[in-house]
C-alpha cells in the first residue's frame, strides 16, 4: 500500500461527511507516519576487521610497494581512506590483538607478548570484546583465522561474545616443525619439538588434530571463504566479522592459484593472495547490496619480522620492525573503506590506534561501552574527514615487555633508555631461516615524527616543553600500569584469565 502525504489525509477528515472513513484514514495516517520512520532510519552497520599477521608499513601499493601487485587493496584505498599514522597498541602477536578486541591497552588487561600453547593464561571474561558489544545490539558474529588469546576452551571465541570460530589458536609457526626445530633435525632426525601439534578448532573443539603443510596452503582460501558465506548468509541481519589471517606470519604457505605469480618470491605471492581475499570480501559486500552501510578495516597486528629476510616485509621509510617499539614495529598500513560515508581517495595523517576501534563501533552501534576502564576512543570524525578533526589522544603510551619504552603526541615520540633487537643493517636470513639479531641500546631522545619519521634526530634540546609534557603522561601511565624499565608496579592492572582447577583443557597432541 502506497503511504499516503499527512496534508491530503488531514484535509480529508477536516470534512464532516468523511466520518465514516475516518478509521480507514487513521489507518494509512499510522502506516505512513511508520513507513516514514522506517526509511529515515538508518539501520546498523555491518563491520568487517581484516587483521594481516607481521605485515610491515610498505608492503602493499597503497602503502609504497611496487614489488608486487595488490589491486583490490589499491581499489580499497581508491575508494576509502588510508591512515598513515594508525598504530598497535605492541609490536608482538598476543598483546596487540588483546588490545584491538578491549579498546584497552594490553599492559592494562594483563596480555603481553605471544601465548603459546604451554601458556595457562588469556583474554578474562571480564573484559569486553567488540564481539559482545556487537552481539549486544543483534549483531551476528564470527571469526576465521588466528585467535591468540588463549587455546583452552574458556579463552576462545566462542566464550567471548562470537557466534562461531574456525582457525588456528595461536601463530603458524608454532608447531613441530618451526624453523628451529627443522634446522636441529638437519643433524638429529630424532630431535624432539619444543612444540606441540598445531590443531585446527571448530568453535571450542579441535577439527585438525594436526596441520600439515598442505592445510597451512589452504589457510587464506578457507578462511576467506568461511567469511564470504557468513556475509552472505543472512543479508538482513547486521553482522561483525573478523578475519584475522595468519599471514604474513613466517612460515609462509600460498595456495596453487598463487605460487609464483607475484614474480618476487614467495612473499609476494602470499601478499597477493592476501590481497585476492580482501577483494572477496568487498565483492560479498556488493553482491548483497550492502556496501553503502559496511565498515571495512584492514590493518595488521604489528610490524615485519625482519630477521626473516626475504620471506619477511619491510617498513620502509619508518625504523626497525616487529619487536620493537621504534615505529616499524608497531605503525601499521591501514585502509578503512565505507562506501557513501569514509570519502574515497584520500588520507588521514593524523594518530589514531586499534584500541579505538571498539568504542568507534560501540558509538556506530549505538552499544553501550564498557563499565571499566578503556582507553580508546571514537574516531568517526577522523573515519569521515570532520572538518578541523583532530586525534582524540593527548598522549599515547608505548609498552613493550612490559616496559614502557616510549610515550608520544600527534607530532613528537619521547623515546626512553631501553634494550632492543636489531638487525644493524645487516641482511636478514633467506628460504625461510632467520639470522639473529643484535642488541642495541636506546637513548632517551626526543623525535620529531612530522619531519623525521625514521626516528633519526634527537630534538630534545629544542623542544623541553615537549619533554616535560611527554615525562608527566609518562608518570601517569606507569602509575596506572606498571614499567618493568623502572620497576614501577602498576595500581591499574586489570589480571588475565587463568585456568583455574577443574577448567576443560584443549587436548594438544605433544
């Protein structure tokens, strides 16, 4: 039934001798004061995190690459909006993804480092992740790939606020034939692993009790496709989905439709078959009709592994890599892609961080946030380009092992003493074997990030204010969350989730 305008429908019951249609009237008045209402609102928005693994700032075209190409990357970024200052809250697996699912830096919810699958710890179910933000609205919710916040049934997806989960718990190279054990089995065949056997889990239950190589080929194809049909399963309902690919996580593995087509080595092929993924998505998106009304991210977990060498990328112009909170370690290629909302082709330089995509959502959402603490914050105005937007982060704190290593602004990063890795130059290992890298020390230094974003310079002296504003929020973070570099105990910390006595364990094969 055609809704009819409220003026015609008014001038109509003015009249008397309309009386006896007047219930029929009240009826269209209702269904087209309904009707209007129903096309005014906007509904939901559907949200889609694509998290790449070890992937460094200039390893895509959008980002500086011309090794090999990514078109659907460079389509997103036609079409959306790069940020070129879009940060981790680590430079190492576990924490950073911690960070990204709580809005919270990781040091204040207890997660740092990688967890492997002799840890007893994970993510608490005290903490909210944007899943249950997202399902507190009636959002459907799902995960494929690597989880890495705990592999015992209590810390996996499924308990904290996903619908559904298919993916490896931990990193990729965290099975039998890690590169370190392969190489002591050059001379020992009998020499035993350090790890266990690397399971597949449907939900909370293993489906591959071991992947073998063949399945790790498959990974980015599987995954993508589980995403696909979950996007396309149910186009009237709103839906969250995180797609947090294992690679570029050493050891790299591509599918057949990929094997040496990028012409640069293996790495490129398995960025190509990233980038293929990322154009499935977009493509689900479209064929449901539903690009206008989905937020696309796509960023990565923490800088290159650069000991790696050519099976690892690079983060060119910026300095160091993973394991290291110099900005090659935790600055990461970001595009956000919402058709009719973020404008395409263009750039946002200014700082902004995973830990605030949960309060982004939760604001789009309409979801409450959290009781407790968080630290992100809603950075729609940067997502849209506001006039005169700014980041809504006075300072940002830099915790690494838990030491706090570094605190900075929008413009300037005050860099405190502190050990670190680094391949001083050298080339790092080839055909998938690493090179050890060397320590250095880190002198406090102030940089200046506008103009010296390889971090090379000390402006210190030129800039004491800057200094002392950087120290006050310094003290302020170690008082809140602890700093192993000066033996600072935090008052702040909130703890990780532990099995506890009776807790079902995962039954990994050793």
């Amino acid at each position: 039934m055609k809704s009819i305008p409220l003026r015609i429908v008014s001038t109509l019951l003015r009249h008397g001798r309309e009386k006896s249609i007047r219930p029929i009237l009240i009826l269209l008045v209702i269904t087209w004061v309904m009707s209007t209402r129903s096309q005014s609102a906007e509904p939901p928005p559907n949200v889609v995190i694509i998290f790449i693994d070890d992937m460094g700032y200039a390893d895509i075209h959008p980002f500086g690459d011309t090794g090999h190409p990514t078109p659907n990357l460079d389509r997103m970024a036609a079409e959306g909006r790069r940020f070129t200052d879009f940060c981790v809250s680590s430079a190492v697996c576990s924490a950073s993804r911690s960070a990204l699912m709580t809005g919270c830096y990781h040091k204040r919810i207890g997660i740092s480092g990688a967890l492997g699958p002799k840890s007893n710890i994970g993510i608490n179910s005290n903490e909210t992740t944007i899943a249950e933000i997202c399902r507190s609205k009636g959002y459907r919710t799902a995960i494929y790939g690597k989880w890495h916040l705990g592999h015992n049934p209590k810390f996996l997806p499924t308990n904290h606020g996903f619908d559904e989960y298919y993916g490896i718990p931990y990193s990729n190279d965290m099975w039998p034939l890690h590169p370190a054990t392969v190489a002591k089995r050059r001379d020992n065949p009998n020499a035993p692993s350090s790890w266990a056997e690397l399971p597949m889990i449907k939900d909370t239950k293993i489906v591959i009790e071991s992947v073998q190589p063949q399945d790790q080929q498959q990974m980015t194809r599987q995954f993508t496709e589980r995403a696909v049909e979950f996007i396309k399963r149910d186009p009237d309902k709103p839906f969250f989905l995180y797609l947090p690919h294992p690679m570029v996580h050493v050891p790299l593995f591509v599918s057949e439709d990929f094997r040496g087509k990028s012409g640069r080595g293996l790495f490129g092929d398995v960025v190509m078959e990233v980038d293929w993924s990322v154009g499935q998505i977009l493509d689900a998106i479209e064929d449901i009709g539903v690009e206008r009304n989905t937020l696309v991210v796509f960023t990565s977990d923490n800088g290159p592994w650069l000991s790696y060498g050519d099976h690892a990328g690079k983060a060119t112009p910026l300095r160091e890599g993973k394991g290291t909170m110099f900005e090659g370690g935790y600055r990461e290629p970001t595009l956000m892609w919402w058709k009719g909302k973020i404008p395409a082709g263009t750039t946002c330089d200014t700082f902004a961080s995973t830990i605030d995509l949960l309060p982004t959502i939760a604001a789009m959402t309409g979801a409450d946030l959290p009781s407790h603490k968080i630290d992100g914050h809603d950075i729609r105005p940067l997502m849209f380009a506001e006039p005169g937007a700014k980041t809504p982060h006075e300072s940002f704190a830099c915790f690494y092992a838990g030491g706090l290593q570094a605190v900075r602004n929008e413009r300037f990063k005050l860099v405190f003493p502190h050990q670190y890795r680094t391949l001083n130059g050298h080339p790092g290992g080839t055909g998938g074997f690493p090179v050890g890298y060397q320590q250095a020390m880190a002198e406090r230094a102030l940089y200046d990030l506008d103009n010296d974003i390889g971090e090379t310079t000390d402006v210190s002296a030129e800039h004491p204010d800057v200094v002392a504003k950087l120290e006050a929020a310094a003290a302020i973070y170690r008082e809140e969350m602890g700093d192993n570099l000066t033996k600072t105990k935090g008052t702040a910390i909130r703890p990780a989730g532990k099995m506890e006595p009776g807790d079902e364990e995962l039954p990994l094969v050793w």
